[in-house]
C-alpha cells in the first residue's frame, strides 16, 4: 500500500470538489483554515487492506487519485464524521444501514457477537435514550464499560475532533498499536475510512494516539454505515 502527502492547498481544492460535485451541502460548516486540513490520504490501488501502520512510515509515490472509486465513500464518510461532531443524529441515522444497522466498538478488534448493534431508528432519537448499555470491557482494568449511548459517544467515538484529523486512511488502518485489527476480517465486502490523530501531544511518543474508523457497506449508489471502531493505545 502506497501513501503519498498532499498539501494543503491541493487538499483544499479535493475537499471543495468533493463538496461543489458530489455533495452540495455544507460538508464542513464555517470556513476551515488549510492548515487545518489533512495533510495525509491513504488510497487503496484496488483491493481492501487491513493491519496496523505507523503513520510515521515512509510516504511513496502513488498514482493520482481515482475520483470515481474513492470520493463518495470519502464523501459519506467526511459527512458522518460531521454529524457526529455536530451531534446531528438525523443525519447520522439517514446513513446507517437499513437493515444491518449499525455496531459499535470501543478499542480496535471488532467482535460482532458481542458489540452492540443499533437500528437507524434508535440512532435517531439517541438523546431521549437513557437507557445504560454494556459496550464491553476496559483496556487494563476490565471493568465493563457501563454507559448511556451519548456518554459512550463522548468517550469511545468522539473522543478527539475527528473532522481535524491530520491523517486519512482509505481501506488501511493509519495508526495501530498492540491490539488485533480485524475490522477488513470482521466487515468483509465493506471498505472503510480511518480518521486518524497518530499523536495528541509529541512528549507523550505516540502513546495517545486515537483514531475513529467508519465502515460502510455499498447498496446500489449508497454508502451506508454499518460499523463505528474506535482506536485508542492499549496495554
């Protein structure tokens, strides 16, 4: 898998195309800075890929980006992420998928027959849930992650302001650590965008990383969202 850098102002230019031609609504809301844009894609040459990668990994040439192929997936993506930040649950619900659903999981490995699944319709009226759910377990203590689905939210999804991701992945996980990646095993036929934060503050050597990974299913000309992976170091 090859990787490459684009800068900003390059950058810019896709996002604007991105959201003048395949989406004409307001993607990112208020004006964004360039240099607050990402600064990294991954784009897969064809097949999905899976496994861990630094994202200090050295950056290669690539060929020019297939517009066709990568940009509605990236699309539906950056829109989610979007909503998520906003709190947008109509909008949210709108792309989870009508009859998978869509499942949630705390740390990196994906394991189906426990995470939790929710229907379009709960994602929708979220904030009238008060409802606390048994999401998993916690990294190093074990105590079982007891929440409401907003507290989960806030903790396991959007822990960090992932519409500010410095680094993109496109069917490659961008930043990974000790913990299974299975995601490409556990959604097989689905591909994936990785929003990823290698590093919060650089005294810290990687060890905060996080990374927000949304899975989607195509159905005819949709994208619809059928996974929510939260990446985060573990022990």
């Amino acid at each position: 898998m090859k990787r490459f850098l684009i800068f900003p102002c390059v950058l810019c230019l896709v996002i604007g195309l991105l959201v003048g031609i395949l989406l004409p609504v307001d993607l990112w809301g208020e004006e964004m800075p360039s240099s607050d844009l990402p600064k990294k894609f991954t784009v897969p040459p064809g097949a999905s890929q899976s496994g861990g990668s630094s994202s200090s990994s050295a950056v290669l040439d690539t060929p020019p980006l297939d517009p066709g192929e990568n940009f509605p997936l990236l699309v539906s993506a950056c829109t989610v992420n979007r909503a998520i930040q906003r709190r947008d649950w109509a909008t949210l619900s709108a792309y989870v998928h009508p009859e998978r659903g869509v499942t949630f999981t705390p740390y990196s490995t994906v394991d189906l027959e426990s995470d939790l699944t929710f229907t379009a319709a709960q994602i929708k009226g979220l904030a009238q849930d008060q409802t606390v759910y048994t999401w998993g377990f916690e990294d190093g203590r074990g105590d079982p992650i007891q929440m409401t689905i907003q507290d989960y939210i806030a903790r396991y999804v959007y822990d960090s302001n992932y519409t500010q991701a410095p680094e993109i992945g496109v069917d490659r996980i961008m930043t990974g650590g000790n913990a299974l990646e299975n995601l490409s095993e556990a959604y097989p036929g689905c591909r994936f965008v990785d929003f990823s934060f290698p590093s919060a503050d650089p005294v810290n050597d990687g060890l905060d990383w996080t990374s927000l990974k949304l899975v989607f299913q195509a159905d005819g000309e949709h994208w619809y969202l059928v996974g929510i992976v939260h990446g985060e170091w573990t022990v």
